[in-house]
C-alpha cells in the first residue's frame, strides 16, 4: 500500500468512532473506484485487522479494473451499474451510497446519467438496504444542493437553502442529489429506515483525477508538471476545501457516532477564493518558482462547473460528534502532491 495512503486510512482508523458496530458485518460500498468509495474500503480493511473483527466488505463498481490493487483482494466485488434494479442475494448491515459522477465534464456531457446515479441509485440502493432490514445506510451528498445563497447569506447550515435552476441540465448533479435525500427522507418515515446524509464541500486528495475538469485537479495537474498556474477567471468565488481522509473519518463520524439525520462537512479553516487556493500551492514549492497566470475567455464557457459564487458550509453540527480535520489546507494539498508524483 502507497505510504501517504496507509497513513491517511490509519489515522482515520485511529479516530474515536464506535467502530465496535462493525463486528460481525457485512458493509456494501456503491462506487468504490472512486476517490471517496475507495478511501472508506481502504479504512474498513485497517479496521477489520486493527480490531481483529470478523467483517465482510463489499465493493461495488461498475468497472473492476478500476478498483485500486492495493483492497481489491481484501474486498468481494460486486460489477454493477447503480441505475439497474439491484439484487445480490446478499443481506447488508450496513449501505453506503458514494456512486455518483464528481466530473463536471460528465456532468456537461452526460446530465441524464449523472442524475439517475443518484436517483435511481438511491432508490435501488435504499430498497436493498430496507429488504435487508440494514442497521444503517449513509447517502453521500453535496454542498451543491444549497446553491447559490439569497442575499447576503454567508454559509449554510443543515436547515437553510439557497436557489437551484431546475430546468438547468447542468443542474442534473444537485437537483439528483436533493431528490436523493428527499428518497432517504421517505425511507426513514415509511419504513423506520436509519438513514444518513453526507453533504460535502469540495473533497480532494490521493484517489482523485487530475483530469475531471475541477479547478483543484487543474491547478494540481498544473503543479506536478511543474508549470505556472493557470486560471480561467479571475478566482472570486469562495469554496470550502477537505482532504479526502479527513471527509471519510466524517463519514464515518456520521453513520456510527450520530443522533441527527444530515450533516454537513466541512474544514472551516480550509475556505479561500479559488485565486487563493492557487496561491496556497505556488506559496507551498517556492522553489518551483510557480506563478499564477491568468487566461480569461472573453465570452462565456460553458466548463460544466458549479455556476455558484459563494456558499460555505457551517460544520457545527458535526463538530460536536468530536470530527475535526487532521490536516490544513496547505499540508493537504502537499499530501496529493506527493501522491500524484509517487505514481
């Protein structure tokens, strides 16, 4: 296993999370390729042999090849699209619904497939845990569902809500998410389902593609290739950055050690414009000499990106089930770098 990964899911193994609910489990995983779903595996296989706990861990991907090497032999992996009707002849303890395009280029290109992810995903994944009368099932959502905040609203809390254009395709990634959570919601009343929600800001660390079309994959794509930044704007907007294993221990946080239904994650001290972030990784290898260089189209591009401006996340809530971040944004932002440059 890469160092920084070992280190990443042993440290969230070490968190105080009431792990003991695991003995005796089987746990499924949707998207498990992916940056978040692969971070969660890789953290219940240190836990299984941490606690010496008999657990069974299920990934399910739509293509295995993708699943990383280093848990694709501790895990039983399931080849599946989470938009078909799903039935594994397996009963679940636990569901954690992470399967859902994070690229805004498929977002741009493939809106329906992007929304029926997490629709059709939601449903087939809280029916599965229903019929298998599942302790818990965790749905991992987004900051996008708030949109764009009204007035001068600074953050959002569990409670409040901004706008969303629904007759906007690009809206395909929130709208699917807030039909999702309207599905988990449905669950928890009709059928006493224990359903959570995950809302997260803008996740990034080891596990992530430098080629989603994410402005935090291009400035690192820009970093390891050791050229000046590029933006595309003049960096206004405000986003709220977390490192990848500092949002799983969240997660986790959430699904073993809450009373509440939803949460938002968030690393408050990780929240600067988008030309900030730029200038945290150029400050981050002075002796790259990096700087930031700015090429503004003189028309519109539609890049699939968020269209919202403003809109941190208030992770209260959630700080008072004991989660903070481990790492700043600086250290992990250098983290990823050093990930990215191992492989």
């Amino acid at each position: 296993m890469n160092e920084i990964l070992r280190q990443d899911a042993e440290g969230v193994a070490a968190e105080n999370i009431n792990w003991e609910k695991l003995k005796n489990s089987k746990v499924l995983i949707t998207g498990a390729s992916g940056m978040i779903g692969s971070s969660m595996a890789r953290v219940l296989t240190v836990v299984k042999e941490k606690h010496r706990m008999y657990m069974e861990i299920y990934a399910l991907v739509r293509n295995p090849h993708r699943l990383p090497e280093d848990i694709r032999d501790k895990v039983s992996v399931i080849k599946h699209d989470v938009t078909q009707p799903l039935e594994t002849g397996e009963a679940f303890d636990y569901i954690i619904h992470a399967a859902s395009p994070a690229s805004p280029l498929i977002m741009k290109d493939d809106p329906v497939g992007t929304i029926a992810a997490n629709t059709l995903g939601a449903f087939y994944t809280l029916e599965l845990a229903r019929k298998s009368k599942a302790k818990g099932y965790l749905f991992i959502s987004s900051r996008e569902i708030y949109g764009q905040p009204y007035g001068d609203q600074k953050e959002f809390k569990e409670d409040t809500y901004g706008f969303v254009d629904p007759l906007s395709p690009r809206s395909c990634y929130p709208e699917g998410k807030k039909a999702a959570e309207t599905m988990c919601a449905s669950f928890k009343a009709q059928y006493g389902l224990n359903v959570k929600i995950a809302r997260l800001a803008h996740t990034y660390g080891p596990g992530m593609s430098v080629d989603d079309g994410r402005v935090q994959a291009d400035f690192l794509r820009d970093v390891i290739n050791r050229r000046n930044i590029l933006l595309k704007s003049e960096g206004k907007p405000v986003r709220t950055y977390t490192y990848v294993s500092d949002a799983v221990s969240a997660i986790f946080y959430i699904l073993f050690n809450s009373g509440e239904m939803v949460y938002n994650i968030s690393s408050r001290e990780s929240t600067v414009s988008i030309r900030q972030l730029a200038e945290t990784l150029a400050e981050a290898y002075p002796e790259r000499n990096l700087k930031l260089v700015f090429d503004i189209p003189k028309e519109n591009v539609n890049t699939g990106t968020a269209p919202f401006t403003l809109g941190i996340l208030n992770s209260e809530r959630l700080q008072k089930l004991g989660w903070k971040p481990a790492y700043s944004l600086k250290e992990g932002l250098m983290r990823t770098v050093e990930y990215l440059e191992q492989r």
